[in-house]
C-alpha cells in the first residue's frame, strides 16, 4: 500500500487536510465545526475503508474514536507499518472520560500499533481539540521538511559521488599514464645503459680483435714464406674464423648501441626486398612459404642497403625459428604516416617507409615482449642464436633515423615492422655514384701513430712497416703534441678515436691548429655519430681493419685524394 504524500510548497498553501473518522454520535459534525473556524481543512469518513483511502490520496493528520480501533483496524495498522522511514503519520485518537493510558490496556496497544498518537478525552474543548491538531500538523510539515532536505543532501551526494568517480577516473588515468611514461623512462634508460656497456665492450673487444687479426695475418706470411704443415694451417684457419666471428659479434653490439657507421642513401624498399626472395628462402628452407606484398608507389627510404638486408635477414631467420616446421612468412612495404610513439622503440610521429616481417608462428607472452630488444635476451635454445638478433634490428632502425613496431599475440604470430625515414630524393638519383679518383701508387712516407693501447699500436706499426712506411708511435695525445713541437717530420698522423685524457678528436683539432696541411686518418672501434658527424667515411679506419683497407687508405691519404 502506497503512502500519498504532498510537497512543502503544497504544504504552505491552506491545502492541509485532517481526516476525521467518528462514526456514532455528533463527534464527527463537532470536530468538523472546530477545526474548520480555525482554518484547518476537514474530510469526514465513513468507515475505516473511507479513511485508508483518503490516507492514499494524501493527508496530513487524522482524528479517529477509540471505538473505530476496537474493531478490526489490522488495515490501518498495516498502512502504519508500510509508511516511507521518513513518515510518522499523526493520529489524534478520542477517547471516553477517564479512559487514559495509566487506566486503558487498550490505549498502550493503540500506541503500540500507530506509532504517533495523541490521545484527547471526551468531552474535549474546542481550544484543546485546535491545539492538539496544530500541533500535530507543525510535525507533519516538519516531516516533510526533513524529507525535502534529505532528498535535495541525497541529490548532492549524488552529484558529489558523481564528480568524485570523475575525479577518481581521471586520477586513476593520469596514474596510469605517469605508470606508462615512467616505465617507458625506465625502458629506455636500461636500454641506454646497456647501449654504453654493450659499446664499450665492444670497442675492447675491437681492439683485441686488431691484435689477433693482425698476428694471424704475419704468422700466415711467415709461414707461407718457409713452409707449414697442414695441421697448423688448419689451426690458423681456425683462428682466424674464430677471429671474424668475433669481428661480426661486435658489429652487431655496435649496431645494438647505435654507433655503426652508417652508409645511407635513396633506396627503393619494394626493390631490394622483393630482389631478396631467393636469398631468403634458400636461407630459411623451402618447408617454409615466404610471401610478399610489396607496394608499387612506395616513397624511396633514406637507409643503409646494406644493414637493412641484414636487418631483414635476422627477422626472417627468428621468423622461421618461431614457425617450426612449416608455416608462412610475410614480407610488407608501405607508405605510412605515424602519431606520437606509444612505447620507446617506435620513433617519432612523421611519414615513414615501413617494412614488415610477419609470421603465423607461436607468438611471444607480455614477459617476452617486455624483454625481447635486451640484447643476449633469447628465448631459443643454446648454441642456437646470439639474442642480439631484435637488438641489432632496433638499434639500426633507431641509428638511422627511424624505429620498431612489433604486435605478438601467443598462438597467433608475430609482426615485426620497421620504419625508415623518407628521402627527399628519388632512388635513381641516388644510384648516381659520384667520380673516385684513383688509388696512386705511391710508397714510402713518415707516419705518426697515435693509440694508447700498446699491443694494438705495435701491430699497427707493424702492418705500416710491411707497407713500406717509416712509423713513429706516440702513446697519447700529449706525447704526440710534443713530438710535432719538435720538428719531428711527418706525411701524415693516424689517431685512435678513443682515447683517455685527450681525444683522438681534440688531438686532431689541436693537429689542425699547429700542421693544417698534415693529413688524419682515425683508427675506431666504435665511435659516436655527432662526434664524427664532421669526419668523412674516406677518413675513418674502423677495427678491426685488414691490410688491405688500411693501405689503401694511407696511400689515399698521402696522395690527397681522400
């Protein structure tokens, strides 16, 4: 049963109504009479059905003969229990003389049963009666009241609750975000902090290599020149091998870290992958399909060809080791146009010339992914790949001005794609290889070799003395200064790049200063882009080096045609 209830703006207005239920006698006509010389609205009911039913049409209070509740008033006491929290209907119950609470049983149940009675005595006077029923009217409007209030403190908690779950939501993004950017921070300053390890591993690694090499190399001619069993030729074969192997360990560790030197130029990707099909698919077996959708009106890409063939070649070899025996390896160009990077490894927001190495093998779990550019980072067996696969691919595309996509899902495949920057010329004009002069035969000469590691100056004496030229050492930047302020005579100066104290740069500089016309050439392991981004490639002798580049460099040196 529904309880009616009005408004307080009702409540303002003379639209307040008392029921009135006295069936016998003249109690009903004199109550009506009172209460209406008093301005308070009065509805007379019949029976206590009547009343129930205007108690659902709304009123206010209402007065009812102790006899009426004598009876079966289970309806009324229902109607009581079914009230809203915020109602306590007012009941004003007429009772006979002397039939108060301390002398009536019945009074204390009535009370029990209604909740909010006052109890009049008959014969009552009028004041009283008027008095009785304002007041229980004033409580109603209060109960209304309290029932506005808390309905308008319940909108506002509402609308609060609403505006703190915003807050909360956008407190909980931005939470999120700042989590993303600082794990992306803590990505990129791991992968930074290996970058350096993994570069200067490399460039020691570089410098035994020159030594090892570089013996093997005058052990195989003094050899050569008095005779050598077979097992001994074996055993230096297999140094040297050991020897390159390590030489292309590094290389990848260089590229990982971002300082190879790169040889970019317009290429055109559709081209040059499309041209490596076969080269790919006798390098992976031909259990494996290799498919290709190569873009007609692709932009020429500004990229090394040679490290992207590598580049290619390392996805397509984990490609294949992630499809087992059989599946299909997809290989993809396109123009694309990207946003603002989501993950350290994608590069900038620009137009880029995207390759795409895709398979439908076992795919990678979120812990892989989160490790699977780390390098030595291998999920193979041992003996059967390095880990620096992904690395070497990334630390290429970032080098050279691009970056790495990669989508896995486990079960489902792996999509690698790098994205290279756009070149401003076309790919044939950049075929236009530009005039070289050529190497002069020249022999003899003075040459000032600067390195600070001692085993690696000496075999670069004596590669220099095979050739033919008269070599002073110099252990340091200092020492070489000091021998140039001697007037000590030479054709030409060779400096490691890296070196402590003085730089194999700032000696050069200092060189320039004193001898501008006495020509450089740098000896590295590896070396920074912007520290040599004023250095010719004709200039720099990377590590570890043959004779062969290394003559022809000094002679072009000499003769001034670098």
């Amino acid at each position: 049963m529904q309880v009616n209830v009005k408004t307080a703006t009702s409540l303002a207005t003379a639209t307040e109504r008392v029921l009135v239920l006295a069936p016998s006698g003249r109690d009903a006509g004199v109550a009506r009479d009172i209460l209406e010389d008093a301005g308070i609205a009065v509805e007379i009911c019949r029976d206590l059905e009547a009343l129930l039913a205007r108690l659902d049409e709304g009123a206010e209070a209402a007065v009812v003969t102790e006899e009426v509740l004598r009876g079966d008033a289970r309806g009324l006491i229902r109607w009581v229990s079914e009230q809203p929290a915020w109602s306590d209907f007012p009941f004003i119950v007429l009772t006979r003389h002397g039939g108060g609470i301390e002398r009536n049983p019945h009074a204390a149940q009535v009370t029990a049963a209604l909740g909010n009675v006052s109890f009049l005595e008959r014969p009552f006077h009028p004041t009283t009666l008027v008095s009785v029923v304002q007041n229980n009217l004033r409580g109603r409007r209060r109960q209304y009241e309290c029932r506005r209030l808390n309905e308008e403190l319940e909108l506002r908690v509402q609308e609060r609750t609403a505006e703190l779950a915003q807050a909360n939501g956008q407190l909980r993004s931005q939470m999120e975000e700042r989590e993303r950017v600082e794990m992306t921070l803590r990505q990129m300053q791991r992968l930074e902090a290996v970058g350096q390890l993994t570069s200067g591993v490399a460039h020691d690694f570089n410098n035994l290599l020159t030594v090892v090499l570089g013996n093997i190399n005058f052990l195989d001619k003094k050899f050569t020149e008095h005779g050598i069993d077979g097992k001994m030729a074996q055993r230096l074969g297999y140094m040297r091998t050991a020897a390159e192997r390590g030489a292309k360990l590094t290389d990848h560790l260089l590229s990982f870290s971002r300082r190879q030197r790169l040889q970019p130029k317009a290429l055109d990707l559709s081209g040059t992958v499309g041209n490596m099909r076969d080269l790919l698919q006798s390098t992976i077996g031909g259990s494996v399909r290799i498919e290709m959708r190569l873009a007609a009106a692709l932009w020429p890409a500004f990229v090394d060809p040679t490290q992207l063939e590598l580049a290619v070649l390392n996805l397509a070899i984990n490609a294949r080791d992630a499809l087992g025996a059989d599946g299909t390896i997809e290989l993809s160009t396109a123009n694309v146009t990207l946003r603002a990077p989501r993950a350290p490894e994608e590069p900038a927001a620009g137009d880029y010339v995207e390759v795409c190495v895709s398979d439908d093998g076992h795919g990678m779990t979120a812990e892989v992914r989160a490790k699977v550019f780390e390098p030595f980072f291998t999920t193979k067996e041992i003996g059967k790949g390095s880990g620096l696969g992904l690395s070497q691919v990334l630390g290429f595309a970032k080098q050279s001005g691009g970056g790495i996509r990669l989508n896995s899902t486990p079960g489902r495949g792996t999509s690698v794609h790098i994205y290279l920057p756009r070149a401003h010329i076309s790919a044939d004009e950049s075929d236009v290889a530009p005039a070289v002069a050529p190497v002069p035969e020249r022999a003899g000469g003075r040459i000032l070799l600067v390195d600070d590691d001692n085993a690696v100056r000496e075999v670069t004496a004596a590669m220099l003395d095979e050739l033919g030229y008269q070599v002073i050492e110099a252990g340091s930047g200092p020492s070489a200064l000091q021998l140039l302020d001697d007037r000590t005579h030479c054709d030409l100066i060779i400096i490691d790049f890296a070196m402590p104290g003085m730089s194999g740069a700032e000696l050069a500089r200092r060189v320039k200063a004193r001898r501008p016309e006495l020509p450089v050439l740098f000896v590295t392991g590896f070396a920074e882009r912007s520290a040599l981004a004023g250095v010719q490639d004709g200039h720099i002798i990377g590590k570890p080096f043959v004779t062969g580049e290394l003559a022809e460099k000094v002679q072009r040196a000499l003769a001034g045609t670098l």
